[in-house]
C-alpha cells in the first residue's frame, strides 16, 4: 500500500483568507472570523506550514464564483506576492470551481480548511484502518478537484509537462484515483469483518468509558494519568486519530477500559466525516462518556457545543456522559469554573499534573462503574468446586461466610457477565443497584 503518492507537497509559508457574512456559518460576525483563524493558524503549525498574513473581507453576500471579491483577492495576492507567500489558504470549504476562479485570477496555489484538516488527518493515522479511511476520504476530495491541485504534487511526480501531455496525464490520474478507491473500500469491507469480531469479545468481558471532545483538550494527558501509560500527548491538534484503548482499573472484575479517541473540531470536512465516525466507532459502544473540554481555551462553550452536536450526528447524546474541564492550571479567573459547572450534572476541574484531581476523578470513574453492578447472593455448596472457581475469578466479591456445607457470597457484577456465569441456581436474592449518574 502507497499512501504517498498523492502526498501534498506544501509550500512553507502561507497566506490566510477569510470572510466576514451574517449568512455564513461560523462566519457570522468578525469575532467568530477571527476565532476560526486562530485555529487555521494552529493547523497550519500542525502540518509544518508557516502561518503568514491573514486578510478577510467584510460582505454583505457570499459572491459565488470566488466567495470574496475579485478586487479583494488581486489585492490580497499582491500583497501574498510581496512577502514572498505562494500559497493561498481559504479558513472554508471551496468547490473546485471556485478554487480554479481564485487560482485564475491570483496566479498563487490555492488550498481550503478541508485540505489542511485532511492532509493532517492522512499524517496522523497510525492504524492501516484508520490511514485507509482517511485516504479514501483525502482522494474523494481529491477527485474533483484534481486539476488545481495538480501543481501540489509536482515535485513527486517529475513536473507537468507540455499542456496536452499534462492533460491526458490529468485524465490518467483521475482514473489511477478512482481505481484506488475502490481497492481501498474492498480492503476495509475485509478489516470490518475482523473488527466487528474482535469487538464482540471485547464486549462480552469488559466495561468502557471513551474520552471524548475538541482536539487538544487533554483526552490523551488525562488518559496516560489515569491508566498511568504512555499514549502520545502532544500541543499539536489531531495528535490522536485512532481510538486507543487502555485498562483503567485491572483489579476490578470485568476489567474498566478506557478508550482515547480522535479530537472533534468545528467545520469538519464533509467527506471526512464517514471516516471520522469509524474511528469513532468504539465509543460508540463505551457504557460511558468523558467528555473532555479545556477550560482554559476562551472558545470552550464553543468546544463543548461542537462536541455534542458530534455525539448527536452519531446518535449517542443519550448516553451517560461526565464532563471534565482540563488545564485548571491556566485558569485565572476564579469565577470561571463556578460560571462553567454551575448547571452541569456531573463534572470535574483537574488539572492533568495534580494527582490529587486525578486519583479523584479515576475513583468516581471507577464508582460509576461498580454503581452499574447488580448485587447477587450467592450460596454454593463445596462440592461444586467450578461454580466455587467461577465466582472468585470473574466477580468482585464483597462478603465472604463459610458454613457447614458451602459458601456463602455477596458479589457485585454486571448483569450480562453474570449470565454468562451459569450460577443462577445459586442465587439467594438478586439486589437493585444504585444509580450514579
Ligand atoms: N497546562 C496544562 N496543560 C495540559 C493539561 N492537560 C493537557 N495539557 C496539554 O495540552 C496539550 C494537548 O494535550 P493532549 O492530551 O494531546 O490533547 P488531546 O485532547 O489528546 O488532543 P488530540 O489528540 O489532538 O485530540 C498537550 O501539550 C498537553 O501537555 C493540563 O491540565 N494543564
Ligand atoms: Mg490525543
């Protein structure tokens, strides 16, 4: 498998545009304009591209060939050209005719938020599932767009040559495109089939709480101190694509797995959204949902609307969910974290380096989980060695009396483990649970 072929190769510098328009999403007002940049400068960084000048323009109507206006973007290239920036990035989606407009008439590579966010996404992913989605979804976008983007892959492919050559050389690679494509969808249908397999075991013996939220709010941080491992953390966005898993608490029966996951980030690319949602998967299936949202970042009311309007495109809003806000560290202002807790049912401040926080926290995980567990009463007779073995091995045993013919044994236990179990001959009276969320 080759996934470098259509690498794109990035010009170094690159020169930000933008728009102003009460009618365009998350570009209402220059305040939300100005946010979004912030952001397409940090995805810029990600990928290795130097954040230059950044210019928007104020409008009353979205112009449909070129988004901003023809002058605007003469302008905006003139000035690009005088800082020696070859590379214009829009902070939104364009079609490919708008892109083949605006390179028409700046002469200067032309790029969207959707290419920065897939190009960072193709580097990221680590797993060969989660590198062949997001490559499906890289070529889809790809696809239409071919011939403005053409120019990124130069260098790879030896330059374009004469226009007829560089044409039929066009059609070939549209072709070339589309078969891989189709290879790559076969591949997943096979890797699927593993999948759904594996997770099926994995169901039947442990319970799952999955982090979830923005990219860069501290999932993977708090994830290596809980479980107390390693998975790479860093200040970048997207440094996680694939859902991670790692034990919380080993000594409890079944084991409670934690599960890392990619970060959400507002105006997802549309084709990037079906491969996202596969990384997703596994917390689609988690008992539970960390919501994890840094509370340091002024966009975090922001964050947390993007995050749940992500868990409602999935269809798991419903689920039982925590919030925890990070970076408690950063906070100065003290009225901040009673502005942002006061109306939630269940959430937490840490701060990822206090261990204190963070042994709180893991032990509330930890009681949510117990507090899922049926009580059963148990009375099996020695003779019935296995059922004896059964028990000690799988349940989390909370008395313990020993009488003239068997045991007696009050144990806590999720129901479904339990039926698997064969022990309901023994029982002497099932107990209601407790509800902790
Ligand atoms: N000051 C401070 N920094 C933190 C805290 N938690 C995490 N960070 C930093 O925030 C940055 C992002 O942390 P990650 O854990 O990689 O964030 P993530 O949510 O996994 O990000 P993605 O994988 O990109 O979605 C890193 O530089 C962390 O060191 C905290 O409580 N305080
Ligand atoms: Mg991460």
């Amino acid at each position: 498998m080759n996934f470098d072929e259509y690498q794109l190769q990035l010009d170094e510098s690159a020169t930000l545009v933008s728009i102003v328009c009460e009618n365009f999403e998350s570009h209402r007002t220059e305040e939300q304009t100005l946010h979004s940049l912030v952001e397409l400068r940090e995805l810029l960084n990600t990928l290795g591209v130097e954040p230059g000048e950044q210019f928007y323009q104020n409008k009353k109507s979205l112009d449909p060939a070129t988004m901003l206006g023809s002058g605007k973007l003469e302008e905006i290239a003139e000035q690009a050209k005088n800082t020696n920036s070859k590379l214009l990035v829009f902070d939104f989606e364009l079609t490919a005719s708008q892109m083949r407009n605006i390179k028409k008439i700046t002469g200067l590579e032309v790029m969207d938020r959707c290419m920065v966010i897939l190009e960072i996404f193709a580097r990221h992913a680590r797993t060969k599932e989660a590198k062949i989605q997001i490559e499906i979804s890289r070529l889809n976008y790809m696809l239409p767009r071919l011939q403005t983007l053409w120019t990124h892959f130069s260098k790879q492919k030896g330059g374009i040559g004469l226009k007829g050559e560089g044409e039929q050389q066009l059609e070939l690679d549209r072709r070339i495109i589309r078969n891989k494509i189709a290879a790559y969808k076969r591949q997943l249908v096979e890797m699927e089939k593993t999948r759904t397999e594996q997770r099926k075991r994995r169901e039947n013996s442990v319970v799952t709480a999955a982090l979830v939220g923005y990219t860069n709010a501290g999932k993977s941080t708090l994830m290596n101190k809980l479980c107390k491992v390693n998975v790479l953390s860093e200040n970048k966005l997207f440094a996680t694509l694939d859902s991670t898993f790692r034990t919380l608490n080993p000594d409890s029966k079944p084991p409670m797995v934690l599960i890392d996951t990619v970060g959400f980030i507002q105006n997802l690319p549309s084709t990037l959204v079906e491969g996202f949602k596969t990384t997703l998967e596994s917390a689609l299936e988690a008992d539970l949902l960390i919501i994890v949202c840094d509370l340091s970042d002024p966009q975090y009311k922001n964050h947390l609307k993007v995050t749940q309007e992500v868990l409602e495109e999935l269809n798991i809003k419903d689920k039982d969910q925590i919030i925890v806000f990070t970076k408690k560290d950063k906070i100065a202002d003290p009225f901040l974290p009673k502005i942002a807790m006061r109306n939630l049912h269940a959430s937490f401040l840490v701060s990822s380096n206090n261990p204190d926080e963070i042994k709180e926290l893991r032990e509330f995980i930890i009681q949510y989980f117990l507090s899922k567990q049926d009580h059963f009463d148990l009375f099996i007779p020695y003779e019935d060695g296995e059922a004896q073995a059964r028990v000690l091995s799988n349940a989390n045993i909370l008395n313990t009396s020993h009488h003239e013919n068997g045991t007696f044994y009050r144990i806590r236990i999720p129901d479904f483990i339990f039926g698997q179990l064969s022990l309901n001959k023994y029982i002497l009276a099932p107990k209601e649970s407790t509800k902790y969320i």
